[in-house]
C-alpha cells in the first residue's frame, strides 16, 4: 500500500482555499471498485493557547468514513453536510489552555475508511499563550482607503500554516468613519485553507488626531495579543517632522507667498501616501510621547508613509523604538508589497537582516514589478535606522555646524520633494557640500554608515513626486533627508525649533 498526494506540487504559500487529495491504493481493490480517495483541506490543525476556540478541516471521500484520534487536552467532532456519508468537516476543541512557551503537539486525528489500514493523519498543535511576536498594521484615515483594503487583501494571501506561524497579525483600520475603528486580527483558518478576519474591538469613538486614543489603541493589541516582542506598521499620510499646524496650513495663509504650493499636489498627479486626511494628524513629538509612555515596546517601527526617513522625525523618535524602515521621498499611493514582507515580520532569529529584507522586497518591487498595479510608478526609496546611533550622530552633526562652510548652489543638492518648495534634502550630500573640512566630512559619513547602513539602502533610478507630477533623478542617496537647507516660511523658522536643531546648534 501506498499514499499518493496528487496536489503534491502545491505550495505552502499558496493560502487560496484548497484541498490536498489523497489516493489510497491497495491490491484489495478491484478493477471495478473506484479507489479510495479523501480530500482534505489540512494535514496540521493550530489551535489557539486557550480553551474557547476551535479548528476545523473540510474532508470529501467518495464513500463513507471515520475519524479517531490519538493525543490529549482536545475533542474530535464530525459533521456530515451531505446524504452520502463522504463529506463533511472534523471540527477539535482545545480542552485545556497551553500556558507553556512553545507551541505544543497535541496527538493526531486519524481519518480512515473501513479497513483501519489506510488512513490520512492530521496533526494537532496548540499555540503558546504568549505570541512569539505581534505586529499590528495601524491605518488611520479615510482618504486611502482603497488601497488600505488591497494591502489587507495581501496580507490575506500571504496568510498560511507558517506565517505568521506562532506570531500574530492585527490590523487597526477606520472603514466606517474618521471617527470609528475597527481592531481586526488575521488567523490562518485550516477549514478553507485560507485567511479568516476575527474582529477583536470595535471602538464606537476614536480620532487618529488625539494621542490618548492612539494610546489605547496600542494598548488593546498588547492586551488582546500578548507577546514576547511586538513590531508596529503605520501606513498612511506622512510629512516627516513637520507640525500639523504647518503641514495643513490655514487657508488664508495658502492664499499666496513661496509655500502656497507645497502640500498641494500638481494636475493630473498619481496618488502617493503623502497628502492624507487634514484635521486628523498626530504630529512626530505626539507619537514619540504615546510610544515611550506604553508599559511594553515596539522594537521596530515600518513607516508606510511619505518623507519619515527624515533626521528630524527619526531623532525625536529615538528612545521609543529600536530600529525604522522608512523613506526620504513620497510613497506611492499602493504602499508596502505585504504579501512579500509578511515573513519578515515575523522572523526574529535576526531582526536587524530581516528587516533589511523588508526594505529589500519593497525596492524590488517598485524596481522590477512597479507596473503590476495600475497608476503605479517605478519609484521605490527606503533605508533602515538604527535608532541608539542617532545621539552619536547628532555629536557629529554638531561638529559639521560648526567647521568652516563651503558655498554651494542649492540646485546642486539631491531634494525628495517636487514643487518649488524642495523642503526634504539628503542629508549625506548636504553634509558633503556645506561642510569645509574633510576630516569632519569623514567622520560624519562613517557614523552615518552606522546610523543608516549602506547595504540597507535602497532606491530606484528616480523617485515620482506628486508635488511635480514627475519622475526626479537620483544622483545621490544616502537614505535619509534634512530640511535644514529650507528657507521658506515657517518651515524655516519651525525647523528651529526641533530637537535635533536644538541638539546640533
């Protein structure tokens, strides 16, 4: 006798619905009888560490069957949903919670026809009370919502028996209104082969402009999500460190002078993540407070958002989380390819690689499948921040402020934004042209190395900005930008005030 699995070629990556067919063949079966067949939607089941949930798997046959099994701490239960007695689904409850730290092996479920000989085994496993990692995707806002429901429709796909295995996926998103939310978790469902969406909380008032309830927000999925580390995701409207006061100036001051057109996008521009939802913005400092505040943290932090690879921004971030990937330019409008990243959320043997091989999948996206979403455009610029090396940084910083300058035209210096207020300059490039003494030069560019490591930086030919409706070449990327060199009003004058001005001057 032997097994034959004819979906053999079937990935595990693949999460649409499936079932695994399995022929049984023994020289018992005549050439007139068909041969045993089962069809089953997973050979692993994962229950979850408490006793309340259950799993399910679909079986078909093409005659009658039985199901026992072998272990403890769960029950078996079967259901026909048809008049044959060959198809229906075994559903295990956990009878017991799983307060060890390791995923636990709970037995075998054994489907099998009448000769006890051949049968198909389903493995039982439960999952640890406490997650090996979650990581919540925070979405805030309305205005891209179309292409927040497309990144959850990835994530979806991406979602199977591995990832994100013994970790956990929430996303926090606003479908209804700007002023509700909904806190949803994404669990592999072995029934379809599948994803399945288990709201967790829905908060009948909630406002992404005020820090108490950004607060809560995070607060819940630790609590409804417990785990030995947590990463976050923000994908929506950036502008780096920029006050909201400013970055959404009051209409009689757009009215006229050199900053009327630096929010607004240019005719005829494609969507990017950088113009968002007005009235609804927390600024940098407001996240850095809630973020520090949280009795756990957040070991890393992926800006899916426009201009946060910014000094400025990541400085006033740098006691609240470990490691960024962000970019210094605008992100398109469809955002992180999710269904590549999802494993690298997950994998912590190395956190640092792994999240190189996030900002990795993103270049290669937008530099070799950019075209496989319409409106799309090749523009792709992200780096790492290794956040304990921006207080060295800084001391470097303040030496180049204060080395002899050397004059340079500001058309020479590589800038992240269209329009004629450039407002976001490469940092790198700055520091080579201002900077009159090669030896600070030297030692600025070799902390920055550890700051921003080079190998983690990524980029396109050219980045498309919404602010000129084109493509703007690359000539000089160190992945990470400073308005320092801006004059217009009042970014000049509200760039004084940052603290990483204040830690430099």
């Amino acid at each position: 006798m032997k097994y034959l699995f004819r979906a053999a070629a079937v990935r595990r990556s693949l999460v649409a619905p499936l079932l695994l067919t399995v022929v049984l063949l023994s020289d018992a079966c005549s050439k007139e009888e068909p041969q045993p067949r089962f069809e089953v939607s997973s050979t692993e089941i994962f229950l979850s560490s408490d006793a309340s949930g259950e799993e399910s798997i679909t079986v078909r046959a093409n005659r009658p069957w039985e199901v026992t099994y072998t272990g403890e701490n769960f029950t078996v239960t079967k259901t026909l949903t048809d008049g044959t007695a060959s198809e229906g689904c075994v559903t295990v409850t956990p009878t017991q919670a799983n307060d060890e730290p390791n995923r636990r092996r709970l037995g075998s479920i054994l489907l099998h026809f009448d000769n006890d000989r051949q049968q198909i085994e389903v493995a039982v496993y439960q999952r640890p009370a406490t997650a090996t990692r979650t990581v919540l995707l925070y979405m805030p806002g309305q205005s891209l919502l179309k292409y927040y429901k497309e990144n959850i429709a990835r994530l979806r796909s991406a979602v199977n028996t591995d990832n994100p295995g013994d970790g956990r996926m929430l996303i926090c998103y606003q479908p209804e209104s700007h002023y509700t939310a909904v806190l949803e978790e994404l669990r592999y469902d072995s029934s379809t082969g599948s994803c399945k969406t288990i709201t967790l909380k829905h908060y009948d008032t909630f406002d992404t402009g005020k820090p108490e309830d950004v607060a809560r927000l995070f607060a819940d999925a630790a609590e409804e999500a417990p785990a030995e580390r947590y990463g976050l995701i923000i994908g929506c409207h950036g502008k780096a460190w920029i006050p909201a006061s400013s970055g959404a100036l009051p209409r009689s001051r757009r009215a006229g002078g050199a900053a009327a057109d630096v929010w607004t996008p240019a005719a005829g521009a494609k969507p990017t993540r950088s113009f968002g939802d007005t009235g609804h913005e927390l600024d940098i400092t407001e996240l850095a407070s809630v973020l520090e505040a949280l009795p756990f943290r957040f070991d890393y932090l992926i800006f899916d958002d426009c201009f946060m690879s910014s000094i400025e921004t990541l400085y006033d971030l740098r006691h609240a989380i470990d490691y960024v990937v962000a970019s210094p330019c605008e992100i398109m409008a469809a955002g992180f390819p999710y269904d590549r990243i999802l494993p690298h959320l997950f994998d912590d043997e190395e956190l640092r690689p792994q999240l190189g091989e996030i900002c990795r999948e993103f270049w290669n996206f937008y530099q070799n499948d950019w075209n496989t979403i319409s409106g799309n455009e090749q523009s792709g610029c992200i780096s790492l921040t290794v956040m304990s090396e921006l207080e060295a940084l800084a001391s470097e910083m303040r030496r180049v402020v204060e080395a002899p300058k050397t004059d340079f035209e500001l058309s020479e210096l590589q800038y992240y934004k269209g329009g004629s207020t450039k407002l976001f300059y490469d940092l790198g490039h700055y520091v080579q042209l201002s900077c009159g003494d090669q030896g600070t030069i030297d030692t600025f560019e070799a902390q920055l190395e550890r700051a921003v490591p080079s190998e983690y930086r990524f980029h396109t030919p050219s980045y498309y900005s919404a602010y000129n409706n084109l493509l703007n070449p690359i000539t000089c990327y160190t992945g990470i930008t400073t308005s320092e060199p801006e004059t217009t009003e009042p970014y000049a004058s509200d760039f004084r005030h940052t603290s990483w001005y204040l830690a430099t001057h």
